[in-house]
C-alpha cells in the first residue's frame, strides 16, 4: 500500500513538473510573438498574423525575433 501511495504522489508530481515546463514554453513563446509583431512594426512591415506565429516552434520565433532585432539595429533612420 505504501508503495502505491508513493508511486501516486510521484506520478502526480510529475505531472505538475510537465504542466510547469508547458506552460513556462507557452509565456516565453507569446512573448516572442508580441515582441516579434512590435520589430515588425517598428519597420514597417506587414504584420504577422498570431495564429500563424503561434503554430512556429519556440526556436524559429527566437531566431525570427533575433533577425528582426538585427534589422532595427543597423537601420539608419532619418532625421
């Protein structure tokens, strides 16, 4: 009986883990998209759609936010 017990608080803990780690991929990706939509403002481009950014692994935003930030970076605006 103590075995089981321990095996269900366990298994219980481990779903609580994996929640976590989902729902800490999912802030840090809306994060990047947000962040991505403004970079893209900023130079005035076409905005892209959230729906089509969200479906992007949490990798190809982070190098899409990086690509735009190098963009604004070494842009010349004039006065």
């Amino acid at each position: 009986m103590y075995d089981a017990r321990e095996k269900a608080y366990r298994d219980h803990q481990w779903a609580i883990n994996v929640a976590r780690r989902e729902g800490e991929t999912e802030g840090k990706a809306e994060g990047k998209i947000e962040i991505i939509r403004l970079l893209q403002q900023i130079l005035m481009l076409p905005q892209s759609r959230e729906s089509d950014l969200a479906q992007k692994p949490l990798e190809e935003l982070q190098q899409l936010a990086a690509d735009l930030q190098t963009q604004v970076q070494t842009r010349k605006f004039s006065e």
